[in-house]
C-alpha cells in the first residue's frame, strides 16, 4: 500500500453549510494568516442543502454588513404571517393570532441551498479553501487520541470493493482543529459523538423528517413574503408535526411537512402525508396548473437544550446542527448555526485550540435563546392538546419552568403492529403530482455512480426478513421518503433490497430503523441529490 497523499492546514471545517462556511469566512477575518479549507460532499455547494427557510439577518449582518447591497439570488422579505389548523381533509381553522417564535417581522425567505452558493465565494474571496466533491469518510485520530483531520473517501471503487479503471485514492486533510459543520446527523460527528462518549451526560437526540418542494404556479397566485404555517390534518394527534408555505418571487413557492420522528405508528408514511396535504382545499388551489421545479428531503435535529452533546473533544469541536442548535418552536437553525461558527471561529482565534468551546458555546446567546424553549417540543410526547397547552404556559412563562422535560430515542417509540392498531387518517384520493416516490427522486436530481459500494449498511440483514417482518412489517419500505429499501419476495425467498442510488441523503433510515442495524455513510464524492433552490 502506498503512503496517501497529505494536505496539511491550520483548521479544516467539514460541511459547507451556513455554520460551516460562516465559521471559515468569520476566521479568515480575525486571522488572515491561517490557513482554512471547507471540505463539501455535495458536487457543488448548496447541492445538498434543503431547509424552509426564512431566517433571522442579524448573524449575516454582522458577518458582511454589506450583504444587502448582493444579496443571494432567492431573498424575499417577510410580509405577514398566518397559522392554520387543519381540521380535517376539507375543513380549516385560521388562527386570530400566530404564535410568538412564528412572527417573522424583519427577517427573509431564502432558499438555503443558494445562500450557502452565494456564501462559498465570500469565504474563497478572504483566501479559504473550498472543496465541493469531497465526501470525509472516517476522522483521523494520532497517538495521543486526538483528532488530527480528516480521511477523503477513495474514488473509482467498484461495488464489490475491486478498483474500476478510474480509482483514485482518498487523501488525508490534517490539521490541528477540525470544525464539524457537517449538519443534522453528519457521519463524522456521529463517528466522533460516539467515540468521545460526548452524549454521556445529556437526552438522547430527537429529530424529525421534513419534505420540500419549490413549485412555479401561475400568474397571481403569490403573494412575495407571505409566510403560512399549518398543524392538524393529515397527522393524527399523536403525531408532531405541521407544514409551511412561503411565496417567493417570480411566482414560486416553497412548500414543505415535517414529521416528528417520534412517531409510534409502523405503518405511517411521511411521503404520503405530504401528497395529501397539498391536496387539501386550502393549499391546492395555489399549486393547481403549476409545476415541480426542485424537490427533496432531510431530516431536521429537534432535541434542543436538554439533548446537546458536549461540543468539543481533542483537536475538534461540533457547531451548528452537527451539535443540533435548531430552535424548533421557531421551526430555524441558519441563524444558530451561523451565530454557532462566528462564536466558534472567534474562540480559536483568541485561544488556538478547541478546548473550552463546550463552555463558550453554552454560555452564550445561542445556549440561552435554546434553553428558553427547551420544554416545548418534548411536551408533545403526549399528543397534540397537551403539546399546545405546555407551548402556551411554556412561552407565556418565557421558558422559566424549574424543570426541564426529557427527550427520548426516536426509534424506541415506534409500537409494534400487534401493540398499535393505525388510527383512520381522512387521507384522500390526489391529484397533485408526484405520483410516487420515485417520481419525487427525479425532482430531486439525485446521481450515484450504480456501480459503487452501497453506502446504506445493513448490520444484520437476517433481522429485516425475520423479526422485523413480523414486529413492524418493515418500516424502512414506508419512512423512507426515496423507495430505497423494498422487500422482495422471489425464487431465493424473502430479502431486503437496496436501492442506494435513489438515497437522497435524509438519514431517516439510520435514525428510524427499530433496530439500530442501519449505519449510513457517505458515498462516492459528488454523488446524492443536486438540489436546485431548496
């Protein structure tokens, strides 16, 4: 075996995401002499990004005061706000006021793919590095145990493992301090959150699943800036979750659902949940005549205050969603994510080191705005009523409660078939495309070289035709939003098979699964979906 090629830096930052590339750009301003990459698996930046997203501007003014003067191609100020409840699949109830962590006076809808396209050469003009295309596959550890970088995924392997005629050879990125903005459920952070035992003393971490489509309809149906919220129908009222609708400019809209992945019903399909919802009276009249430009899925980190890892370890440190700083009454986490690597960016230029992060990060304004509304999300454990009466005393109280409830491991909710009989959704006959999951993968772009290893490991497959059969009829064929796992039942008999290459890099899958047998990991460099305003 030949010795890898090395690249060496002063700070290597995985994810160019808007805690990532916040935390190089706001580096490079206070130390102009270090040396900073931003290392991306997406083929372009913003590739793989997908959230709401209305943020809050004051990180971003802070950061490049001028940014107003060009701003990112999809920026639409807020105008007013509205909350529904969807009563049924016909009926809906306006809401006379919207919740307080909802009114979004002052702040913007973005597509956070673009912004974080716009950001990369903000950062590359201060003299960073960025590297799109190159996927971390595993961190690097020296004598001493600490981090010391970064392992670039070998290109050119061929599904069995031999080399194809194009094989090139992961290099090793090192450098004293790596920074992990690699967003919810990154493969290195959870590598490293489990090494370094950093969830010891807090919550197990909760997320859930949020579905997104960009849609250009006809002339004079949108109204720029309008924000609308929406809980109640399709889910049923032991299930968390609620959708959004934000009109753009040029008569796009960004619509999207998500799914507490704390759900307890087997048989529940997300997908499905959110076809039905465009189809309800108070949303399909806007969509209706139009067209799917992009579309996508992610999962989102939910679990907040109580559920935060310790953020630092030898040579590393966790920022943004990697540490899951998303404020979910507020339903963001750009502008923690950001504000999340300014912070982290001016400790190691006051100090040089990762050490003493976790308690810079939890002293500060981020720690603080979670802490109050830490009590939120968890209340919903016992449905929706009860969900909204711990909101209102919770908000009512500014999140001073001297207790502070517990989270709990999404997959251990989920009830066996025979101890939970599905409740009667009102789901409806749809008109509204996709028709299927797979339809939504095209929209999604999604490009994985077929001949490659399969990034979706299965640890003990035997279980998926077994016990997993029986207990849950197989979950993975149904929360999956992409159709990558499918039961096939031919000549050899049951199995599990997997389809990677329509995989949109949710990481659903390796939070959901019952059994905890689903590891993903990343693929080739530059494969997985190339999302388009998302």
């Amino acid at each position: 075996m030949s010795e890898r090629e090395t690249m060496q830096y002063d700070v290597i930052t995985v994810g160019a995401g808007p805690a990532g590339l916040a935390f190089a750009i706001r580096l490079k301003q206070l130390k102009p002499d270090l040396t900073v990459c931003v290392i991306e698996k997406a083929s372009t930046i913003g590739a793989q990004i997908l959230s709401g997203a209305v943020i809050e501007p004051e990180p971003l003014n802070e950061l490049l005061p001028e940014w107003g003067a060009n701003p990112p191609p999809i920026c639409v100020p807020a105008t007013k706000d509205e909350f529904w409840w969807l009563r049924d699949h016909e009926r809906a109830m306006k809401s006379p006021i919207t919740p307080p962590q909802m009114h979004n006076h002052g702040n913007f809808i973005v597509s956070l793919g673009a912004l974080c396209a716009w950001l990369a050469p903000q950062a590359e003009a201060l003299g960073v590095d960025v590297f799109p295309g190159f996927a971390a596959a595993e961190a690097l550890i020296d004598d001493a145990g600490a981090v010391k970088g970064v392992r670039i995924g070998d290109m050119g392997v061929a599904r069995d493992g031999s080399h194809k005629p194009g094989y090139t050879e992961g290099i090793d990125i090192l450098a004293p301090i790596t920074v992990l903005g690699e967003g919810c459920r990154g493969s290195i952070s959870k590598q490293l959150i489990a090494r370094y035992k950093l969830d010891a003393d807090s919550d197990p971490q909760t997320y859930g699943i949020g579905l997104k489509e960009l849609w250009q309809v006809p002339p004079g149906r949108v109204e720029p800036g309008k924000i609308v919220h929406t809980l109640g129908w399709p889910l049923d009222p032991a299930t968390y979750g609620g959708s959004f609708l934000y009109h753009l400019d040029k008569d796009r809209i960004a619509i999207g659902f998500v799914a507490g992945l704390d759900y307890i019903d087997a048989e529940f399909k997300p997908f499905e949940a959110f076809q039905q919802l465009k189809n309800h009276p108070l949303i399909k009249p806007l969509l209706e005549g139009g067209e799917i430009l992009s579309a996508g899925a992610r999962a989102l980190i939910e679990g907040g205050y109580q559920s935060l890892p310790k953020a630092e370890m030898p040579g590393a440190m966790l920022i943004g969603d990697s540490a899951g700083l998303m404020n979910v009454p507020k339903i963001k986490g750009t502008h923690q994510a950001m504000r999340s690597g300014m912070l982290a960016a001016e400790h190691i230029a006051a100090t040089g080191t990762s050490t003493g992060w976790d308690a810079r990060l939890r002293g500060s304004v981020v720690m603080k705005e979670l802490r109050k509304v830490r009590n939120i999300r968890p209340g919903f454990h016992k449905g929706l009523w009860l969900g909204l009466a711990n909101a209102g005393w919770e908000t009512a109280t500014a999140g001073l409660s001297p207790w502070t409830l517990k989270n709990h491991a999404d997959h251990a909710a989920l009830k066996k078939i025979s101890e939970y009989e599905s409740p009667d959704r009102d789901w409806i006959e749809r008109s509204l495309p996709p028709r299927d999951r797979l339809a939504s993968v095209y929209f999604a772009a999604t490009e994985h070289d077929e001949d490659q290893p399969i990034h979706l490991h299965v640890a003990e497959p035997d279980i998926c035709v077994t016990r997993c059969t029986v207990e849950y009829n197989n979950p993975c064929t149904r929360f999956c939003p992409a159709g990558v796992y499918e039961m096939v039942d031919d000549a050899a008999g049951r199995r599990l098979q997997i389809n990677a290459a329509n995989c949109v890099h949710c990481k659903t899958c390796d939070i959901k699964d019952p059994y905890q047998i689903i590891n993903w990991v990343t693929p080739e460099g530059g494969s997985g979906p190339n999302y388009q305003n998302l």
